[in-house]
C-alpha cells in the first residue's frame, strides 16, 4: 500500500517553506535540481517511505517555498536547511541531491559533518576548473530581462519555421521562458559575482567529504557534468554508479506530460539504487 504525502508549511528566518514528506525512521532529505521543485521526488519517496522518512522541500526561492527578491546563495540554502531540519528535529540524515541540490547537500555535510551519515549526488553542480569556464555564458544573455533578446529569438523562430525548420529557435524560447521564470536558480548557478561564486565552490574541499558518498552518473549526461561528477568522486569514500538516464538534461524540450512520464521511469530506475546505499551508509 503506498502511503500518503503529507503537505506541510512553516516559517524560517530566511522565508516560508513547503516541503513533502513521508514515513518514518531514519531520515532522508531530498533536495531538487536547478529547474524543478521537490514534486522531483515524489515517486521516490513513496517508494522509500514505508522504510523511512522521506522529506523533499522545496528549496527557498522555488517552487511554493518563499520567492520574494533577495540575494541568493549557497550559504543562504544551507543555512536554511540548518533551520528546516532542526525544526523537524532530525539529527542525522542522508542527503539526497540533483544538480543544484547536490551542491547544497556536499555544502551542509562540509559544514555540519556530524549532521550527515551519508551523501547521494546525481549530476551534481558546484565544481569549477578551467574547462568549464564560461559554460554558463550563453544561458546568461538568454536570461536578460531586456525585451530585444525575446523579440529577436521570436523573430528568429518565425523565420525558421517558414523556412521548413525552427524547432532549435521553438527551443531556445522555451529554455528563455524556463530561465525567466526561474530567477533563484539563475542566479544561484551564474548570475552573481564572480568572486562570490568561486568562493562557494567546492573543487578545493571535495576531499573533506569523508562521508559515505554516491555519485549517480548517467550515460547521456553532458561532458560537463560528466567532468563535475569525476570531481566529486575523488572523495576518499564516495563511489560511482553509471545509470541509463537520472532525469531529462534539457527539461526545455519536453512537454509537461512527457518530462513527468520520463521522470516516472528514471524514479523505478533509481529507487533501488539509492535504498541499497541508504542501507549500508546508515549502519556505518
């Protein structure tokens, strides 16, 4: 029998969270990607809560957890997870994190060691080297406020498409929308100083990580991420499992329905994945 979701809400010193959470037991905390919300995780944690509890919030700045203007941060994240989880009273958990989550969780067991009995990073985010410089400049003229860049990409797209093509500039709107509407994430991953983001990043500390830790790669996953994930796996105990897909690198390109139908697979796919992990990492 699968159990149900509970919906909660609460009030933190950095803004109002909503966070999902199921079972009982032994704590695993969720953190969603860039471009999604907690709603990433659903059917994982409905897999893992008849053993566990499972809690997936959304972090502050997404989904329905507080978005007022403010400056975002990694430490801001961390800091709130420091509240949130010790609202909830666990102690000790296993973080489970994607993309940008996986930055926030290798950053709170960095900080609060202790708090953390184990580490699952699927395409995480968070490492900087010379190969990857400028991979975000491309996504940073797309998110201009400035209406001419709209008006150029739809101007470009009508054109395309009488000309028999125009799914790249359909794309490219989509991936300007998705990028506008998500302005935490954008300026978590690029638009901030540059100072302040190589501060937060992780390349130097990656072998303070002694935690027990799972990379999760996936075989279509981009070069870069690719490069990230064989970053962190230089942690004195984490390990790397190749699966087939974790969850659409390009969400811009699907549908609603397909992107859920696709997530829904990845989910059966994983879920063993993760609980065999959680297994050994809490018995440590």
């Amino acid at each position: 029998m699968t159990l149900p979701v509970r919906n909660n809400r609460v009030q933190l010193p950095q803004g109002h969270v909503f966070w999902r959470e199921i079972g009982q037991g032994s704590a695993l905390v969720f953190l969603h990607g860039a471009w999604n919300t907690g709603e990433q995780w659903i059917d994982i944690i409905q897999a893992l809560g008849q053993e566990y509890q499972c809690v997936a919030p959304d972090l502050i700045g997404f989904g329905e957890s507080e978005r007022r203007k403010k400056h975002y941060s990694i430490q801001l994240e961390v800091d709130c997870l420091e509240d949130y989880l010790k609202l909830l009273r666990i102690k000790q958990c296993v973080l489970v994190g994607y993309g940008l989550g996986a930055w926030v969780a290798a950053t709170y067991a960095l900080t609060h060691p202790n708090a953390v009995s184990g580490l699952v990073l699927a395409a995480p985010e968070g490492i900087a080297t010379d190969k990857l410089q400028g991979r975000w400049r491309g996504w940073s003229l797309l998110s201009s406020p400035i209406p001419l860049v709209g008006w150029f990409l739809r101007l470009r797209a009508g054109v395309a498409t009488l000309l028999g093509g125009g799914r790249s500039p359909q794309a490219t709107i989509r991936l300007r929308r998705m990028l506008r509407q998500s302005p935490a994430a954008c300026q978590l991953l690029f638009k901030r100083r540059r100072s302040e983001l190589h501060s937060e990043y992780l390349q130097d500390r990656v072998f303070e990580l002694r935690h027990p830790t799972l990379i999760l790669q996936s075989a279509d996953d981009s070069p870069d991420v690719i490069a990230i994930a064989q970053a962190y796996a230089q942690a004195p105990n984490a390990t790397v499992d190749v699966v087939p897909s974790i969850y659409p690198a390009k969400p811009w390109m699907l549908s609603k329905q397909d992107a859920i139908t696709a997530a829904n697979q990845i989910d059966q796919a994983i879920a063993p994945i993760i609980k065999t992990f959680v297994e050994q990492a809490c018995r440590r």
